[in-house]
C-alpha cells in the first residue's frame, strides 16, 4: 500500500467532476437512456433481457391497491428483498432471511409481520425513499447468498465492486468494503474503506478510508494486501456488457458475488463518482484518453475486457503507467 498526494494524483491524469461532467457524461450519455439506470427496475429488466447474471425478479408492486397482492407473492418464497426502484444509498432496502412462524426475520434476527413488510411497500410506493419523493414501485428480488470470501474485509455489511466503463472497456475498478464507521453500508463518504483493484488480476492495489490509505481493514484487522477477487474475468466482461445494455457510454457498473451464482450486477450509474481515482492511487484520464483515440472500438465485449487488462492492468501502485 502507498501514499499519494494531491499534486501527484493530478500529474497521474485525476479527472474533476466539472470534465466529468461535460467531457464525458454529457457528451457520451444520451439523456434518453438515463431511465434505465436510474430506475432499478428498468436495469433490472434489460439486465435479464441480455441475459446477464442479476438477482432475480419475483414481484413488482406499482400501485397502492396492489400492495394487498403482496403476502400471495411472499408465501411462496422464504427469503427475499424487497427495494424501492428508485431509491438510493441502500435506502428502503428491506432484507428478509428466513421465517420464524408468522413472523419475517431480517438479517439482525428483529422479527417483522407481514403488516409491517405490507406497510413498507406502501412507503416506497408514496415515494418516502425515492429521489425527490417521487411516487415509486416496489420491487421483490431474490435474496443474493454473498459468497464468503470477503468476510474477513467487511464489517456487518456486503462489499459490491464498482467498475468504471466507458464506451464498453472498463477502465478502472474498485471495492467498497463496509466498516463499523460507515453502520455496514458501502459508503464512501460514511466511512466504508474503498480498495483500488489491479485491472489485470483482480489483487488489491491500495485502500483509502476517508481519503487517507489504510493497510488493514479498521475493524477485522484483515490486510487488504492479501485481498484478490475471484471470477475477475468474469466480473470485467459482465461490466463490460453494461454498454450493450443500457448505450450509455460513461457508466458505473455495481457487481456483487453470489456463491453459487458467481458475480452479479446489482446496479447501474449513469454519473459514477470519482473516488475510484483515490482508491487507485491514479486518474481516469489517460485511460478514457486511450480509449477515445481506438480507431476501431466496435470490437466484443471479451476483447473489450482483454484489451482494459493488457492496457490498464498490472501497474506497480507507486508509478503511472507509461501505456496511458
């Protein structure tokens, strides 16, 4: 693990959110297609029509006098999510891990009725967790069996890997690990630890935790050294895939591992946030530079994520790469 400063991160190509914005957001997203990111059903929907790996649908609930529909769709399933389709920052998330008599019971062990589970829906559904309070639609999905491999470097919480993909070619990646800091969420800014991955082999490069490089995760004590993610070919190409999906050119793919179903997407952004670069010790831009200058892009999504592995992989942490 190493330290780097602002100015160096600048000399490594750091993109700022106002070029974001303008040099690649805007001019490579049509705003068209943003509903099928920002509505998680939409995702969902042209997920499954792709045949890409993604926890699977079991209900939707679009209407208040719909919600009375839902204990018949519960019945045949012991374990589920329930999850507003235009929520954010895992809010209205409501996780169900078994069945105690009549009784649901959450991750926790807390045992909620099905008056309560109805009763959440019907808050999606007024748009309590959307964006905006927008009226919203109440998704049911399978319950996704995280494989056990990251245990040691997330604290009450699931790790997802964030992959940055533009037109098509992922171009960086990180992991966003939970801690005791950040209530076992993956969130950045609340203090989950962000661990930059090498491109190449799916091994930790560097980890930050509020912006500052931690060696050891703050509340296992696991050394994010020895951090290596399985199926790695795998989760590149799937995030790869995410272009065909959606035709949005700069987007973040959100990848979970299921132990028996191998990596999965879990959600799509089509505005990305750039803590990615401080979690990797480098910037985005010669990368998207490199990208921008292929004179023939139009190539599978296998050679896509070959091509993001022979360019982008490999590079000693504590030196910019002379290919970009």
């Amino acid at each position: 693990m190493f330290f780097t400063t602002p100015s160096k991160l600048r000399e490594r190509g750091m993109l700022g959110m106002n070029r974001r914005n303008v040099a690649y957001i805007s001019r490579y997203n049509d705003r068209r297609y943003y509903p099928l990111v920002d509505d998680k059903l939409k995702t969902k929907l042209v997920a499954e029509k792709a045949q890409a790996s993604t926890p699977k649908l079991l209900g939707v609930v679009e209407h208040q006098f719909q919600v009375k529909t839902l204990p018949s769709i519960l019945e045949l399933y012991s374990e589920f999510v329930i999850k507003p389709a235009q929520g954010s920052q895992g809010k209205g998330i409501l996780v169900i891990t078994g069945h105690d008599g009549e009784y649901y019971l959450k991750p926790s062990g807390e045992r909620v009725s099905q008056a309560d589970i109805t009763r959440h829906a019907s808050n999606i559904l007024s748009g309590l967790y959307s964006l905006g309070g927008k009226p919203d639609v109440a998704m049911v999905e399978s319950l996704v069996h995280f494989d056990s491999v990251f245990d040691d470097f997330s604290y009450e919480g699931v790790p997802d890997i964030r992959v940055i993909v533009f037109k098509g070619f992922p171009v960086m990646a990180m992991m966003r690990v939970s801690t005791k800091a950040s209530d076992g969420k993956a969130n950045l800014h609340q203090g989950a630890v962000g661990v930059g991955i090498d491109l190449a082999t799916g091994k930790a490069l560097h980890a930050v935790q509020y912006d500052r490089p931690v060696s050891h995760h703050p509340d296992t004590g696991a050394h994010f050294a020895e951090l290596a993610v399985p199926h790695w070919e795998r989760i590149l190409q799937l995030a790869a895939s995410s272009y065909e999906m959606t035709r949005l050119g700069y987007i973040g793919a959100d990848i979970v591992l299921d132990v028996h179903k191998g990596p999965m997407i879990l959600e799509l952004n089509a505005r990305p946030g750039l803590a990615v670069q401080i979690a990797n010790g480098t910037g985005l831009l010669p990368r998207l530079r490199a990208i921008e200058t292929l004179s023939h892009p139009d190539i599978s999504v296998e050679e896509r994520a070959s091509y993001a592995v022979t360019q982008f992989g490999g590079r000693p942490p504590d030196e910019p790469s002379s290919r970009n």
